[in-house]
C-alpha cells in the first residue's frame, strides 16, 4: 500500500530529475553524431558521400567544385563522414541550432583539375 | 540458403489444415512478384523455433484460397498482399478487398514491378 | 439490446501511435473489435529496389524508432546469411550487448505508458527517470540516443574500451536499483493489480493458434523466444525465456518487467565474456565489384570525455577518459547478396522476421519485414470482445502496439 510512499518522500528530497533549460543546458557525449561539417579545401568531389548517403541529403557537383547537404534530410548516420576518402567529413558533437525555415549547408570549393590539365 | 517445399494451389487449405492440427505457428506469409512468372508466395511455419517455408509459384491474376478459415492470424497478412501486389484470396474472414492501407481511389498496386504497373497506366 | 459502433484511436490519449478500431458495444461490453491500418505506411520495403543494400541498413532501422538496432541487426544477418560472411565473435558480442540495452529501454518506456494508461502518472514518470540512464548509454556509446546506426553488413561501427564497459556496468548497478524499487509498485499495487489482472485473458491455446509473439505468447505460458534460436552470441551465452501463465494484461506486465532485469544480466554477461578483435569482417560475395567500402567506424578513438554539467544529476559518474587506437576497425564490402534468406531476431516486442531476396545486383529483390506487432494485432481481436470498454486502453496497451512496425 505505501510502497510509493518511500519513493515519493525520497524524491521530495532529491536533486531535481530535469534541468531548467536554457540555464542550464545538458553537455553531448564525445562521439555524439551532432553535426556534420565539412573541410572544404581537402574534398576532391570524388561523390563518394553522395552515393552511400541513404537518405539522399547530398549533392556534390563536381565541375562546379559545389557541396551542398539538405540538413533537414540528414539522419545522422554518419556513412559519409565512414566514407570520405580524404577525411574532409567530420561530426560534431553539438546539435544544430533550431531554424524557423528550413536550411541547406552549401559550400564552394576549387574543383581538382584532372590529371592529364594539371600537368600541361 | 532457404529449403522451400513446393506447394500447389489446390494443396494451400489442406497443408495449412495439416500444420494447424499438428501444432505449427504461422509465422507469416511473403508475396514476392517475380516478374513475367508471377507470385510466389512463401508460407512460413514454425513450431518449437524450427521454421519450415513453403513456395506457391503462382501466374498473375490467380485467385488463391484463403487460409485465414484456418489459421485466423493470416487475414492480416492476405489482406496486405492484396494491398500491396494485387493478389486476390477467396473466402478472407474479414476482407478489407484491398484497402487495408490503400485509399479507394488508388488502383495501381504499389509494390509490383514495371510488368503490372504498365497494364495500369 | 441496442449496439453502437465507437471509433476508438487513431488518436486517443492512451495510444502512442496511430492504431484506430472500431468497436462495437453493447452498454459497456465490447462485442466486435475491426482493426483500420495505414495511417502511418510508408512503403519502407519497396526502398530496397531503390537502395544499395547497404543503405538498407539505415532504411531498415527507421522501421520502428524503439528497436532500430534489432532491426538492423536482423536484416545484416540475413545479408551475411546469404553472402556467406562469418562475423566476428566481438561484433557478435557488441551486437548482442546493445541489442540488450534496446530490449530494456524499449520496455521501460512501455512500462511507463502502461502505467499511464491506467492513470498512474507517477510511476509512469519514475519508469522514464530510469530509461534517460539506458538513453546515455547508447548516446555515449553509438552516437546516436534512438536510432543508433552501429551494424552494418559484416560487423558493428563501433567499439567499447574496457573503460567504457565498466561505465555502462556501473549505470547498469543503478538502473537496475531504481527499477527494483519500482517493483513493488508496478506488480502488487492493489490498483495495478485491479486494473490489470484477468483483463484480456488469452489462453494458452489461443495464443499459439492465432500467432502471438514475444510477451503476448510467453505471457500465455509458451517458452519461446527467438532468442533460443542463438542468432548473434546467444549461442554462447545461453538463454531461457521468461514464462508467465495467466495469459492476462498483468501476465504480460510482469514478462516484459522481468525481461528487463534478465536484459541486465545479458548484458553484464556478454560484457564479462566479450572476447578481444576484430569487430567488422570483410564482405565477399560471389560477384567481384570494384568499389571496396571501407567502413573505419573508428578513426580517432570515442568518448574522451563527457561535457558534465552540474545540474546533470542523471548521470552517477562521467566515462573515464580513453584512446583506441585508430583504424583497428575496418571492413571491406566487396560483391553483392544473391540469394534468399528468412532471419529471425526476438524484438522488445517479440519475434522479427526478415525475409530478404538478393538476385546479384546491388539492389534487393525483396525484403519482407513481419513485425512483432503485425502478428499481435489478430489475437488482440480475439480478446478484445467481453471485455468492458473502460479495459480497452489497457489491453491495447497490453500487446506493446508498434503501427509504425505494423504498416512499415
């Protein structure tokens, strides 16, 4: 019958459960896949992320030396940052800041010249 | 790789009737449309977690007997088929006649490939 | 006497997800119950014509948010089932250990919405307090808090250091105090118990005959569990289900309480037992494709350290600090599936089964995803009439219903 009772006095007495947000905000494990960003200078436009991306959020244009990602199609699953042969992908911790409209991560790199113009 | 037992269309109720009294759980039922043949259709039965599967190869536009008077769980998984694959079962104890998730207006079956898909546009 | 045909759900207080039935009544009984499905389809099995089946993968685990991990690890095993990949007996381990840690959030969110459901919101509380500790564990461990991404074909994407493994076991301590004391509450309440007992009876022989799994059946007096069938390490670990006899919603309350605690033995035992390694093979399939995916899940070590906030009073004790050296993950998926396979794994919810047909390309014929509640929607009608309409949220609630899982 007072099996609650305990419980309830016990958590009359303990710290709160939850936290007053925003003051006080709860920190990300290491390792949280929070983010995605890119270092746009080392990526080669190889497309690699775009084709093993499941959801589709990637878009690289390699003559236009453009990489764009959907950020609300993102799922966060972190294949493209497994992939990239050139490391250049990379997750953060933190999440995305709240928008009111829908948002797309673009980026404009220099697009690698191919071997055969580079050495002429 | 997957040990099927062949099954004909007229066998359907009576291997169903078979495992039903011997025990069996149905697992479920798998449509698979393979194209130009057809339907196949899986039966999967378990009991005491040794699976045995059943294959139905059957033409498009077959009429299948239901087993759902038999075991009362495949009513779900035939009306699903139907939804999904267009393929008609006799005699459901409760038919949704293909609108189990489908609206009344949609007439093309989602999950068959181009062969049906192209009879309907 | 007069009859009335009453719509309840698809949205009702009680149920997370849009199940909606009609209910014929007469006065206060139930006499019909018909099930209306598609609220929530999404078609996620035709996708695999579409995908690569490694993408599936990710695909797959959006089925149901509460088990993805199960899911994902029930489609990768038929793959390596058909492409003939041995995994390693660590990524087996791993395997099993988050798969475990799903089971116990899952049922404890269920336990905390059964609660509510018969209106004791308290304990629904106390029950979440608990799960936010499993939520930590999987954030710091796999990346993700829900929908965890760490199998893929031939392995897991992630590792635990020694130093990891003790932190989960230290949470685990805790977790499962806080549930103990829950115990008392949630199984010999008087008002639980009035709620609970005798509502929804399926007999033994009801719950065989029309296909109930998981919980639904074990509750009936059935001893089976997908997880006797030994798929990833419960081979070696060995496994005996929980049985409960009455068949009734409190039945079917105390197997999925007990399975929570039997998860933490689970997962304290494989963790006991995990052995050293690889964690990812390399996939070779019959056909030769040029393009190796290199999965290095891996590359700089995870989980330094924990961002700790003082006002986090959830977590007991921040992760120890740690270094995995790089690389030590890796696999390469070389060929595509050809040919049929049928896995199944035992989901919070009971038993998943995949079928999955490969034809040589790198698309899926086919995949077939029967899931847990698909199968418990039919002896859900048949123990729905004679009760009394007061008991139908708490019987609804008794099957732990998925739709998501249901329509796909």
């Amino acid at each position: 019958m007072f099996n609650m009772t305990k419980n309830v006095v016990a958590n009359l007495f303990a710290k709160s459960s939850t936290r007053l947000y925003p003051f006080a905000v709860r920190g990300h494990f290491e390792g949280f896949r929070g983010t995605l960003h890119i270092n746009i200078d080392e990526c080669i436009f190889c497309r690699t992320c775009q084709i093993k991306c499941p959801s589709q959020c990637i878009a690289v244009d390699n003559k236009a030396g453009t990489w764009t990602c959907e950020a609300m199609s993102c799922v966060y699953c972190g294949v493209c940052v497994d992939v990239c042969p050139t490391s250049c992908l990379s997750m953060s911790k933190e999440h995305r800041q709240v928008a009111t409209e829908k948002q797309t991560m673009a980026y404009q790199g220099v697009p690698k010249k191919k071997k055969k113009e580079a050495a002429e | 790789m997957l040990e099927t037992i062949p099954l004909s269309l007229d066998e359907v109720v009576a291997v169903a009737k078979e495992h039903f009294d011997g025990g069996w759980r149905l697992v479920t039922m798998t449509a698979v449309d393979v194209g130009e043949a057809g339907f196949e259709i899986f039966y999967h039965y378990d009991k005491d977690l040794v699976m045995k599967h059943y294959r139905l190869s059957i033409p498009k536009e077959t009429v299948v007997p239901s087993i759902s008077p038999v075991y009362f769980a495949a009513l779900l998984v035939e009306n699903e088929s139907r939804d999904q694959f267009g393929i008609c079962f006799s005699d459901i104890v409760l038919d949704f006649g293909g609108h189990l998730y489908l609206e009344a207006e949609v007439r093309a079956m989602p999950f068959c490939k181009v062969s049906v898909a192209q009879k309907q546009s | 006497m007069a009859r009335t045909i009453l719509p309840f759900g698809p949205q009702h207080p009680v149920l997370p997800e849009p199940l909606h039935l009609k209910l014929t009544i007469e006065d206060e009984i139930v006499v019909e119950a018909l099930p209306t499905l598609g609220y929530v389809h999404r078609g996620l099995e035709k996708l695999c014509e579409v995908r690569d089946f490694n993408q599936m993968v990710q695909i797959v685990e959006r089925v149901c948010g509460i088990c993805s991990c199960l899911h994902a690890l029930c489609y990768c095993e038929g793959i390596e089932q058909i492409m003939g990949v041995e995994v390693p007996r660590r990524a087996k381990y791993l395997r099993t250990i988050w798969g475990e840690l799903h089971r116990v959030h899952s049922h404890l969110l269920w336990l905390g919405l059964f609660a509510d459901a018969f209106g004791f919101e308290s304990l629904f509380m106390q029950f979440w307090r608990v799960r936010e500790r499993i939520m930590d564990i999987m954030e710091a461990t796999c990346g993700n808090r829900v929908v965890v991404s760490v199998n893929v074909v031939g392995g897991v994407r992630r590792d635990l250091s020694p130093e990891q493994c003790q932190w989960i076991e230290q949470q685990l301590i805790i977790s499962e105090k806080e549930i103990r004391q829950l115990q008392t509450t949630i199984l010999n309440d008087y008002t639980v118990k009035k709620r609970c007992c005798g509502k929804g009876v399926l007999t033994k022989e009801q719950a065989y005959q029309l296909g109930a799994v998981g919980p639904m059946l074990r509750g009936s007096g059935w001893a089976q569990d997908a997880r006797q069938t030994g798929y990833a390490a419960f081979g070696e670990l060995g496994f005996e289900p929980i049985v409960e006899y009455d068949g009734d919603s409190y039945a079917r309350c105390a197997v999925r309480f007990r399975e929570t605690l039997q998860s933490f033995d689970i997962v304290r035992l494989a963790i006991a037992r995990m052995p050293a390694g690889e964690t990812a093979a390399n996939v070779e399939g019959a056909n030769e494709d040029d393009t190796p995916r290199i999965i290095s899940g891996n590359r700089g070590g995870i989980m330094q350290s924990y961002n700790r906030d003082k006002h986090h009073s959830i977590t007991a004790a921040p992760p120890p600090d740690l270094d995995i050296p790089a690389g030590s993950l890796a696999a390469k998926v070389k060929g595509k599936p050809d040919g049929e396979a049928v896995t199944r794994v035992e989901q919070p919810r009971g038993e998943l089964m995949y079928y999955l047909k490969g034809v040589g390309s790198k698309n899926m014929d086919r995949v077939r995803i029967r899931t847990p509640t698909f199968a418990n929607i039919p002896p859900l009608l048949a123990i729905l009439p004679g009760c009394e309409l007061a008991d139908v949220p708490v019987i609804v609630l008794s099957i732990d219903p998925c739709i998501s899982c249901t329509e796909r």
